[in-house]
C-alpha cells in the first residue's frame, strides 16, 4: 500500500463533519514565544524619542484585532498623553462587515481606528490618517512641542504586520516618493529606529519607523498560533507542520472546511493534518527521496512544504477572508 493511500485509510472514519476536534492540543507557550534583544532596545529607544512625538500610530493585523495586540502599548509608551491612532491592515483579507464589531468590541479602549490595505495605492483609510492625525495634534497639549511648527508621528506595532507598508504608502501618497523604509515578509526586518521621514510638506509631517515589539507575554498558545499564522512570528520558531495543523483545526472548527477543500480539490474535509499534507503533496508533487529499512529509495510526502503552501494560501487570502478572533467579538 502507498504512503498516501495508508494516510488516506487512517484518516478516513465517520463523517468528518461529525467528528472535528473540539479543542487543540496544548502546546508549550514557549515554543511560541519571540522576543530578541532588538525589540527591548526598539522600546528604549522609542520612549527616548517619545518628547519629539507629537501622535503616535500603532499597526496592527486585522485578522487579530484583539488578541494578537500588545494592549498596554498605549501606557507603556507615552502614558497615554499622546493621540494614539489604531491602524488595523491588510483589511482585505477579512469580511468588511466585521470592522463594525471589531470596533465596538475595541471602543473602550481605542477611540480612533482605521482600517487599512496598504497595497492599495487608493486605500481611503490611508488616505484618513494624516487628517485625522492633524486634528487630534491640533487638540493635545504638546507641551515641549508647543512652539514647533512641524508634527512627528512614530509607527509602533508587532512585526510584519504592515508598519513599513504604511509608512511608504503615506509618502508615496503625500508626495509622490516610496521606498523610505525596508519592507519583507519576514518578521522583524526593521531593526533599528531611522532618522525623521519627511511624509508631506504641507502641512510639514515626518514618521519615525521603529522595530516591531511583540508583547513579551502571549496569554496562552492559541494566542501565539494565531500570531505565527498571520507570520508575526517566523515558521521555524514555531514549526510549519504545527501551524497547518491549527489553521486546519481552526477553519474545520469555524465551519470553513469547504474553503480548503475546494482550494486543494479535496473530496471532502478531513480533520487529520497527515492527510490534508499528504494530499496536499501530491497535488504539488512535493515529495522526498529517502531510504527505507532495505536501503532502497522511496519517496515520502514533504509535510514541511505541504505545510508551507498550506499557510501561504491563508496568509495570502487565497483560502478566503479569515479573522482569527471571530470569537472574541
């Protein structure tokens, strides 16, 4: 019997709809927790920079809107006395109907929210931000600032969640020019605070980029799954295999299996990660050559690149539009 016919027979019961688990396996919240020594030397180095700040704009994953978010960022940063602006991205990749509850359910604590996609050059909430930004500066006491005629804003958020794509959508926005701040798909690329962006001459505005802070604590390792899903935290910290598995759990759970079905032209859900990967495998001929215990060669499925393509179609919305905190509303 083939590998992928033995994962198929040990997969296969009753009806898969019937029989989705119900809880995920624990995991050692260790195994999902990042914090290197740049980002506590990113937050120091922002609280120094903190009396030149006029606003500051924190960017965060809409597909997490609550439980992915340092909460205390607004304290631990300026002690609340400075206009906060929550910046929620990648909107496009969740239901437009959702930034309504997401904004309820966050009111208490943020009253300026702005939903953003920052790969559209005529995104309206990118074009909302510095207007907006502008009249609650107009509104503060900037006390050491009072006299300057120039407004800084500083970007601070978790990492990859959009913070440079938004600070070179507003330049190329205000005034014509982009690449002012590296972007890349891997998780903390901006590692150091750079010098004053000039984002708009009229009025005069500048943008100060930091390194992103992950909160030192996840509160349990769902929390920090969803964050690895949404490539908060790099794969191999936390294992592709482990996250494929979760996203499978959480789309079956969520009534969202016919999603990845019809995507990865599955005959029906399943609900073991070993042959959704092994499936999935095949269809993209990801394979390993390996020796058996005759030491004759034979080809096994890659789950590791399974798993990558799994969490590639997700990130890129190509499984459809998934907010992970859909029960926290």
């Amino acid at each position: 019997m083939s590998w992928y016919n033995l994962v198929r027979k040990l997969a296969t019961g009753a009806s898969p709809e019937q029989n989705f688990r119900s809880v995920f396996k624990t995991v050692d919240k260790d195994l999902v927790r990042w914090f290197p020594g740049h980002m506590g030397k990113g937050l120091k180095m922002m609280q120094h920079k903190l009396r030149s700040v006029d606003c500051i704009i924190e960017v965060h994953d809409a597909r997490v809107p609550i439980s992915g978010r340092n909460s205390d960022f607004k304290y631990t940063i300026s002690g609340g006395t400075k206009p906060h602006i929550l910046v929620l991205n990648k909107a496009d990749l969740i239901e437009k109907d959702l930034q309504d509850p997401i904004k309820k359910r966050l009111e208490d604590e943020h009253n300026h929210i702005i939903f953003t996609n920052c790969k559209n050059q005529h995104c309206r909430g990118v074009a909302s931000i510095f207007p907006l930004a502008q009249e609650l500066i107009g509104k503060s006491e900037r006390f050491n600032r009072s006299e300057e005629e120039d407004f800084n804003i500083m970007i601070i958020g978790v990492p990859n969640v959009g913070k440079s794509s938004l600070v070179n959508a507003l330049r190329n926005r205000h005034l014509g020019k982009g690449g002012a701040s590296p972007v890349g798909a891997v998780p903390g690329v901006t590692r150091a605070v750079l010098h004053k962006i000039k984002m708009c001459e009229q009025p005069l505005f500048y943008l100060v980029d930091t390194p992103g802070i992950l909160t030192p604590k996840i509160a349990n390792a769902e929390t920090g799954l969803k964050l690895a899903l949404c490539a908060t935290l790099q794969d191999h910290l936390v294992g592709e295999e482990l996250l494929a598995d979760y996203l499978l759990y959480w789309m079956n759970k969520h009534g969202k299996h016919r999603l990845y079905t019809r995507y990865f032209k599955m005959d029906k859900p399943e609900d073991n990660i070993l042959y959704v990967l092994t499936h999935i495998s095949k269809l993209y001929n990801k394979t390993l050559r390996i020796r058996d215990y005759n030491n004759n060669h034979v080809l096994r499925p890659d789950f590791k690149q399974a798993a990558g393509i799994m969490l590639r179609a997700f990130r890129n919305g190509e499984l459809g539009k998934l907010m992970l905190d859909i029960d926290l509303l």
